[in-house]
C-alpha cells in the first residue's frame, strides 16, 4: 500500500510580544497646582488693579454713605440721614429724571441702528472690511476726546452740524446752549460712541444663525424684509437683551463723563445726569456723606436694571 506522501508546511516564525506602551500619565497633582500658580500670576496685576481702584472705592463709598465728612475734617457718624435725604432732594429727582431720558433716548436707537448696521456689514462682498474698519473708528477715541471734538461740531453757526442744516435752509440752534436741545445733543453723541460695540456684538450673533433657514424661507416665498422680521430678530434675541443691558448700563454711567465735558450739566440741569450730580456734591459742595449715597443710589438702579432683565430672560424661556 502506497501512501501519499505528506509535505511538511514550513512553519511561521513566532513573534515576540511587544512590550505594553505606558498608559498616558495623567497630568498629577503638581502638574495642577503649577498651572494653578502660572494662570495666578498672570491675573494677578488685574486683580490688585480691580481691588484698588474698584472694590476698595466702593467698601469706602459704602462706609462713607453713613457719615458726614467735608473731606477735610473729621467723619460724623450720621446713621441713615444721606439715606433719607435721597427721598427730600428735588435736584436729586430731577438728575434721577435726566438720567431716565439718557437711558430711553439712547438705549432704543443704539439697538435698532447697531443691529441694521451688522446686518448691512454682514455679507460677502469686495470691501466689506473697510467699511467694517470705518464703522469701528469711533472706538479709537476715548470719550473725553470725542466730547471735545463734538462740542466743535455743535459749536454754534460755525459748527459743522450748523454748517450742513443750512444747505438745506434750516437755521440749527445753539446745540449745547439750548435747554431744548442740549439732551438730545448729548444722546447722539454717545450713540455715536456706543455702535461699535454694538456691531460686533450683533455680528456675533448672526453668524450664529444657521443659512438653512433662510433657504427654507425663502421656499417658502418669503422676501428680505420678511425674513429679516421672522428669521433675523428673533434669532438674534438673546444678543438683544445682553446689548439693552450693556448700553443702559453705559447710558447711566457715561453720562457723567459726557456732560461734565460738553454742558457742565447745564443749561439750568438738563443735562445733570444723577452720576455728574452725586460727583459735584461730593467734590463742589465737599459732602462726601450725602455723595457716597447718591453714588450708591445709583449703584442700586444698575442692578435693578440688571435683575429686571434677567427676570425677562426667564420668563421668555419658561413661555418658549
């Protein structure tokens, strides 16, 4: 019996097991506590900065608001009197008042100006980034210096304010001498100044809103104006709220520095806000007391305004 002969397979050469990689060391306790140290000493300068010219002057404005001081002499504890003497003071009201126009003149046309001029900078075309430089020169000037230059646009018959109504026979009046005119005068003015901030912040969001729903309103046969109504505004409310917030907040404390520049909170205290009033108290009048009070009386209008919209935030969430 003949058998088949077998042939012998070669065989395969048997691999060395290759050592196990180390696991990735997970950064340790020192590994934190260094990144904990560098990020301490970078903020650091910020944070002695903010304590010192900040939360120090305000700890003291708290204090003082309790006492009678002429800066000079030595600090009389009166309890609550500045308290009360907020609620008797009828040039207080009316610098509470002026500063309420401030807010509703300036506040409602910096949003609706602000948001069409992110949405007209907001396209793809050659030069859309001078014209988005151009909108944002504002910010280059601080406020005192763009007072002054503004106080010569309004100077009169021969500021340039004047100058372009007379093209078409209007005969402009004395801006800042006419107590009229002088409040809405200080309005534009910090419009002017507060757009930039206010694009960007509304350029941000609407890169947010996704396209697809513009083609499926556009489907739909809905034209630019209501797709900008429909579409735009509502996604970009939130960025509403946050602008409001962020500009009344602006409108109450800058316009101290605006008019102390342009008006010295004349004529007849038109344009006394409460800041610029509390500030002469303090250091015309030498009542420290009674100026720390006003100071956090509207300190306390800020945060009200603060609450208050955050309080529409979450009804506008809890009804959506």
């Amino acid at each position: 019996m003949t058998g088949t002969p077998v042939t012998a397979t070669p065989s395969r050469p048997v691999e060395e097991p290759r050592p196990a990689e180390p696991p990735e060391r997970s950064p340790g306790r020192k590994d934190r506590r260094g990144d904990t140290l560098v990020a301490a000493l970078f903020i650091s300068p910020a944070m002695l900065a903010f304590t010192v010219f900040v939360i120090v002057p305000a700890l003291g404005g708290l204090v003082l608001a309790f006492f009678e001081w002429d800066l000079f002499g030595t600090p009389e504890f009166v309890g609550l009197d500045n308290v009360a003497r907020l609620f008797t003071d009828t040039a207080m009201w009316q610098a509470l008042g002026v500063t309420a126009m401030f807010v509703l003149l300036g506040v409602v046309p910096t949003i609706l100006v602000g948001f069409v001029l992110a949405v007209v900078v907001n396209v793809n075309m050659p030069g859309i980034g001078a014209w988005r430089v151009l909108y944002f020169t504002p910010m280059i000037a601080s406020a005192a210096v763009s007072a002054i230059i503004w106080v010569n646009l309004y100077n009169g018959r021969s500021g340039l304010v004047n100058q372009f109504l007379a093209l078409f026979g209007v005969d402009g009046p004395n801006w800042l001498a006419d107590p009229t005119w002088a409040l809405p005068a200080l309005v534009l003015m910090m419009i002017w100044g507060a757009l930039p901030i206010v694009v960007i912040l509304y350029l941000a969001g609407l890169q947010r809103v996704p396209d697809d729903i513009y083609a499926a309103a556009s489907l739909d046969g809905a034209g630019r104006w209501r797709q900008l109504w429909s579409m735009t505004w509502p996604n970009v409310w939130g960025t509403t709220v946050l602008v409001a917030v962020l500009q009344a907040v602006s409108f109450v404390s800058g316009s101290f520095e605006v008019a102390l520049i342009m008006t010295d909170g004349g004529p007849l205290g038109t344009t006394q806000s409460l800041a610029l009033y509390s500030y002469k108290v303090a250091f015309t009048e030498r009542d420290i007391g009674y100026g720390s009070a006003l100071s956090l009386f509207q300190l306390a209008l800020i945060i009200g305004v603060v609450v208050l919209s955050r309080a529409i935030v979450r009804f506008r969430k809890e009804r959506g």
